[in-house]
C-alpha cells in the first residue's frame, strides 16, 4: 500500500461502465457502481456510532496519505465512502485504487 499521491486531473481518463463492472467483480465484491451519481461507493453496516466514526477517521486518514479524497457518510449503524474524479467527470482507475487501498486497509481492522 502506497502512500504516494496520487494524480488526478481533467485529463485522466474515465473509466466505461463494462470496466468498472469487471473491477467490481474482480477486485471490489463489496463496491457498487451508482450511476445516477457517478461514483463508486461502499456501505459498510454496523451496531452504534462509534464505529463508523472511527471508519471515517480511517478513511480520511488514507484520503490524506493518497491526496484523492472520497465523499463520506456516516450516521448511526453505517458508514458510507465514495469515490471519483470530479475534474475527470466519473470514475477512474485512481478511484479503483483508491477502493482497492481502503478495503486492504479495512481487512487489518
């Protein structure tokens, strides 16, 4: 696990929905592809509230160390991460990484 920025910009490619379906399925079971809104995004389900504050601290923190920033959600018994490239417009493969690098993460918790 990197903790390189990575860069991201209007010029970096998005991704086609049949990619981003092979990653989910491939790399990212827990992910799903919102298309109305563009993003890729995971909820995570849990009893209380500390929790998924605590996964809101992890996610920022790895948000920081990658320089690619998801939105966040949280409220009592969920946490909600999602990820794209505003300046690229959708999804792209910095926002797989990014999923791939919270889930490495989050299997360790």
């Amino acid at each position: 696990m990197s903790a390189t920025p990575v860069r991201c910009g209007a010029d970096t490619p998005r991704l086609t929905e049949e990619e981003i379906n092979t990653h989910l399925q491939d790399d990212l079971p827990e992910w799903r592809f919102d298309r109305s809104e563009n993003v890729l995004m995971r909820r995570v389900e849990m009893k209380g509230f500390a929790k998924p504050v605590y996964l809101t601290n992890l996610a920022t923190f790895l948000a920081d160390q990658s320089g690619h920033h998801p939105d966040l959600r949280l409220g009592w018994g969920y946490f909600e991460i999602r990820f794209t490239t505003h300046d690229a417009g959708g999804v792209t493969a910095v926002d797989i990484a990014c999923a791939q690098r919270f889930d490495a993460v989050l299997e360790w918790t």
